[in-house]
C-alpha cells in the first residue's frame, strides 16, 4: 500500500530510510503512534469497545470531532467489505482511510515550474505568534536554493525589532539579501522588497508579516491592505499564500485556518513543530472540515528540517508502519 521510494520536487528519486525522515516524523508523532500501537497490537477481535477506543485516541489526537466520525464510518465500512476480525487488521485499515482523507492534500510546491510563469514569484507567509513563521521562511529559502533559485527576503513584520535580526540572520546562513526597515510600514517593505527582486531578477521573494491572532480584527485587516500592496507592486501578485500553523495548538489550527483564509485566500498550509509533543491529528481536522493544500511540515529547528508534505510518510509515521 505504502511505496516510500518518491520523487522529489526536483524529479531525482528519494530514498525513505529507517534513520531519515519518516523516522524523526515518527518519532515527533511518537505520542499518538504509540497508542495506536498498544491498540493495534494487543490482540483480539475487532468490536464496539474497540472502536469507541480508538475514537477516544483520534479525538485526543487532535483529529477532532467531525474528522473522527468521518473516519471511523469509512473504517466500518471498509472492514465489512474487507471480511476483517481481527484487531490487528485495523492498523492497515485505518491507514487506508487515513491515507484516502489527506492525499489530497498533499501537493508540493512546485516553485521552479511556477517561477517560469511569475518572476518573481511572490510567497507571502501569515500566522499567529509564535507559530514559527520566520524560521520556516529561512528553511524555506535554503529548500528554494537547493532547487536552483535565486531568493530576496523582505523583513515585512516590522513590530517586533528582533524579527528583522531573526530573518538577517538566516538570510546571512543561506547568503541571501534581506530587504527591512527600521520600524516603518509593513506593506511598503515588502512593495521595496517585490521592486527589488524585478531589478535584480530574483526568482522568489519571501515576504515575511507579523504574527497576529485571528481575533485582533484591525491587524486582520492591516494584511489585507499588504495583500493589495503587493499586488499593486505586481499584478496576480502574491502567488502563493502560506499560512503557518503550530501543530501544538490542536484545534485552533484549524479556527486560524478559516479566519486567515476567508482574510487572504490561502494557498497552502506549513505545518511545524512535529519533532515536540506533537499529536498530528489536526492534519485530518483541516482535510475534513476546511481542507487547503499542506506544502511543508517542519520537525526540527535545522535548515533541511522542512520538506514536502508527503501524505504515505505522514500516515505511515504516525501509524509505525514499517518503512
């Protein structure tokens, strides 16, 4: 069912091995994959206290509600048909009806083809406060680099003084330009930064905003005005929104989803922080009730810590299924 021999956005095969990727994907997912584990793996006949054990796991990990309903009456469904008894059968099962709800969220960003039709093509990233926005922005540019493009970061959270000193320094380790202000106006940085990148015929621009929480209605409607800014700067621009989410939060992932994307028409989710005390589920919470493309997953604080959502690696990790 699971083939963990992929093609990377570049096209080169990539070979998923025991101590690479899935395995620190497994191991940030360990808290919910070891109950399902202890679940799984204990024997006996598939039935009702089973089940409702597992809709206490999912809901515990973040899956929600409505996604575990969902789930759990594919998961019925697909054991009548597949004649299965058997607890330890449940395992791949599930994984097939995980697998069905989030493949289709699973679509990379395709920066090089894109970067053909726009230059620069233009990511603005959003979310709330402290959900890792600047540091996925430095991974995303090395990610960017290694795919062949030229990269300019424009420093648009221009509230907190040590996000500027945050984003120059992963701009320094990937020795790109970093276009900031002292203070001044979001917008504006970021239509300097779009300006700059068509001088200097830079592929990609990364457009960094300050975190602000769903709530906060007037700073909501500060980065519809830095949308329409850039698109002043360049029109159809930006192309690719992303909102950044803390796969911490659990549920309210799933509220800043809504709230960012009824404000800017988001593109694609950056899940990070699944190398912590991640429970993951909330993947499924969004696939269900507001499902938006998830480009990357982060699971650590290192350059090459963010890669394409891959959904087989994801379900796999999180189920400790074999590699």
């Amino acid at each position: 069912m699971f083939s963990f021999l992929k093609k990377n956005p570049s096209g080169t095969p990539e070979e998923k091995s025991g101590n690479g990727w899935v395995a620190r994907l497994k191991s940030g997912l360990a808290r919910t994959g070891s109950q399902l584990t202890g679940l799984f793996g204990r024997g006996g006949k598939i039935d009702d206290d089973l089940y409702e054990e597992l809709e206490t796991i999912l809901i515990t990990a973040d899956v929600g509600m409505d996604a575990t309903s969902a789930l759990l009456a594919d998961l019925r469904r697909y054991v009548r048909e597949h004649h299965l008894s058997e607890a330890a059968q449940l395992r791949e099962a599930l994984a097939h009806c995980l697998l069905k709800l989030l493949k289709p969220l699973a679509q990379p960003l395709q920066a090089p083809d894109q970067v053909k039709a726009h230059k620069p093509f233009v990511i603005m990233l959003c979310g709330v406060n402290g959900a890792g926005k600047t540091t996925s922005i430095g991974k995303l540019a090395k990610y960017l680099q290694s795919q062949g493009l030229s990269v300019l970061l424009a420093a648009g959270d221009t509230f907190r003084a040590a996000a500027r000193e945050q984003l120059a320094a992963w701009g320094e380790r990937n020795n790109v330009t970093v276009i900031a202000q002292q203070g001044g106006d979001a917008a504006a940085v970021i239509y300097d930064a779009v300006q700059a990148a068509q001088a200097r015929k830079i592929d990609v621009v990364l457009a960094d905003t300050a975190g602000r929480l769903t709530t906060q209605a007037h700073l909501m409607e500060e980065i519809k005005k830095v949308k329409r800014v850039i698109a002043k700067a360049l029109p159809e621009a930006p192309h690719e929104v992303l909102l950044v989410l803390d796969a911490n939060t659990g549920q309210n992932a799933l509220s800043q989803v809504k709230a960012f994307d009824e404000a800017l028409g988001v593109t694609g989710l950056i899940l990070t922080k699944l190398d912590g005390t991640a429970k993951g589920g909330v993947i499924a919470a969004i696939a269900r009730a507001h499902p938006i493309p998830v480009r990357f997953i982060g699971v650590g604080e290192g350059l090459d810590d963010l890669r394409p959502f891959f959904a087989e690696d994801f379900v796999a990790a999180l189920l400790g299924l074999d590699e």
